[in-house]
C-alpha cells in the first residue's frame, strides 16, 4: 500500500479512533480522477464540465492525504536507522503494484496499439521511477507521472521534517527546500514543473497533520470558502491559459514566460490549496456519520484506490475496446454500470494480494 492509500489508524490522536476522514477523502478522490478521464471510453462526457477541474482536484487530495499520512506515521527520524527503515517501507508500499501497472501500460499501450512508441530506455527510466526528476529529457507518462512524484515527496520528506519540532520549522524547511530544487530545475532544466505545483499541496498535507487537534471555527470555514470561491471563478474565467482539453493536468503551465501564466499558476496552487483544506475540513465533520454499510464500502473504495489509480487506464481501454462495435449509448452504460464495479473489485483484490504478500515476507 501507498501512504495515499494505506489504513489511518492512529492512537495517540485525541480522540483514540480511527481517522475515517482519510478514507473518505480517498474514495473521493479516485473518482475525481475517474471522471477526469471517462471521456476517453465513453462516447458521451456527461462530465465535460467538470472534467478539467477533477483531474486538478483528485491529484491534490492525492498529494494533501500523502503528506499527511507521511507525518501521521513518520513525525520523527532520530537515527540513520528511522531513515533507512522509512524508505525501505515507502518503496515496498509503491513499486510491487507500480510496476506491475507500468508492465500493463507496455502491453495495452504499446504493444497491443500504437498510442506508445518508446524505446526501452524510456521504459527503463520508468521502471525506476525517476522520470519526473529527469523530465523533460524523458517524457513522463501519462497517469503513472504521479508515482514518480510521489515518489520525489518520499525522497525530500525526512529534510523536511529533520529537526521540525514546529511549524514555522517545517514551513521554514519547506520554502529552502522548493528555493534549492527550483534553482536546479532552472539551472538544468530538470524536474518535471508539476512537482512546484504540488508541493505545497504536500506541504499542506504534513502542517495539516501537525496542527490536527485544532478546532476550526465558522469562520475559518467561511474564510476558506471564499478563497476557493474567488479563485475558482477567476481562474475558470481565464482558463484558457491554464487547462485546455486533450492536455494532461498543468502540462500547458510549464512554459511560464508569460506573467499571465505565472499569475495563472499561482492561482491555480491557491484554488488547489483551498480545495484540499476545506475538503478535509469537510469530511472531518461529515466522516463522524458513517456507518453500517456505507462506512464498509467507503472503506473499501478507499483500500482499493491506489491499484484503481494504477489500473484504470489499461483496463477501460481494454474493456472500451471489446465494446468499440456496440451501440453507444449502450456501450457507455456498460462501462458506468458494469465495467466500473468490476475494475473497483479487481483493484481490491489485487490490492489486498499485494498486502498480504509484503506482510508475509517483510
């Protein structure tokens, strides 16, 4: 499992229970991501309105319950022993399933259509997850970029919080930190631009955690609102210049020599921000009435989510395929109906095999 995707539990949180806000956060998200890309096999986007926001906002809560999970299980690192043990666990949490996705990405992507044409070093660079880091020289791949994102927050997370006993210290770390890595992206013109606009995104994720006991009062909601409001209608305004249809999430932000879309990206990150402190705010509040039969299945969702995210592409375009011929209406009502339930059951069982496994032998 990955730390956006792994169980809440923890003790020592005042109220001794399980943070259930996580797994609603992560059910939620994964079908932000799913509507995100439906219209690429479905004939009719019911969601066309939303669809560029949702791959925004699914990503950030993505980033905001990785880092808050980091912190909630990993808020200390006293010996070389604490750091050793960290990544060895973060990387046996991601890759197994990451690169079973990446060999189900070769097969349906590349070898059995034309929509890749890479060589095997471009493979290769996948398979080690490095290739945000060395982007642009190596094009990310669609979806499976976010793992190699990720997986720069794991690499950078215990500098962050080394000797952070407060918050202005881990925002103190944060900015030197973001300030270094984007002298190097310029300098060498390496670091996919994505990981600065989701930093602190992460970032927010950690301090989040850190300040969990804090109450919020209604205006503090109210406040927040407003920011996410605000920023949405403006840059829903002038969206043109951030978010344009057939462009995977930021990608067109990248070229930032314009101070339209420096603005632009900046506004982006405080819509994101926003999004993700009033949505976990939100399902703080509103995880206290689950129960029954919809905790379970929000639960589950939840559990399934990572491999969902790993698996999906592959997998509705190979169940789009075997419908190519059928009616349209029809084929879509068998991917909503059918094809959705079914690849949530897979990634659950999938999931679960995977943890049982590394369970077993680490």
């Amino acid at each position: 499992m990955s730390d956006f995707q792994c169980s809440a539990n923890l003790s020592s949180h005042p109220t001794n229970r399980r943070l259930y806000e996580i797994d609603l956060l992560r059910a939620f998200s994964i079908f932000l991501i799913l509507i995100h890309h439906m219209d690429n096999y479905t004939n009719f986007d019911v969601f066309i309105f939303l669809k560029p926001y949702c791959g925004i906002f699914g990503i950030s809560l993505f980033v905001f319950l990785s880092g808050f999970s980091l912190f909630l299980h990993n808020d200390s690192f006293v010996s070389a022993h604490d750091y050793v043990s960290f990544y060895k666990k973060r990387l046996l949490r991601v890759f197994p399933l990451y690169l079973l996705s990446l060999s189900t990405f070769y097969f349906v992507f590349q070898v059995s259509s034309d929509g890749l044409n890479q060589n095997l070093f471009w493979w290769f660079v996948h398979a080690l997850g490095v290739q945000m880091l060395i982007a642009p020289y190596i094009e990310p791949i669609f979806t499976l970029w976010f793992i190699g994102m990720i997986l720069l927050f794991y690499l950078i997370y215990p500098i962050l919080i080394s000797n952070s006993m407060t918050v202005t210290k881990i925002m103190f770390n944060s900015l030197i930190i973001y300030l270094f890595l984007l002298a190097v992206h310029v300098t060498f013109n390496i670091i996919e631009v994505r990981f600065f606009m989701y930093y602190f995104i992460f970032i927010l994720g950690i301090t989040s955690c850190k300040l969990r006991g804090i109450k919020w009062q209604p205006s503090h909601y109210l406040i927040c609102t407003i920011i996410f409001l605000v920023s949405f209608v403006f840059h829903f305004l002038n969206g043109a210049y951030s978010i344009s249809e057939g462009q995977n999430t930021l990608d067109n932000l990248a070229d930032i020599s314009s101070n339209l879309a420096v603005l632009m990206a900046i506004l982006l990150i405080i819509l994101s921000i926003s999004f993700s402190i009033l949505f976990f705010k939100l399902a703080e509040r509103s995880s206290k009435n689950l129960s029954g039969n919809l905790l379970r299945l929000t639960l589950s969702i939840a559990f399934a989510s990572y491999a969902v995210y790993l698996f999906h592409r592959p997998f509705l375009s190979t169940f789009a395929f075997v419908l190519k011929d059928t009616f349209p209406i029809v084929a879509d009502a068998v991917i909503y109906l059918i094809g959705i339930p079914i690849l949530f059951i897979l990634a659950y069982g999938i999931q679960k095999h995977s943890s049982h496994i590394l369970n077993f032998y680490f």
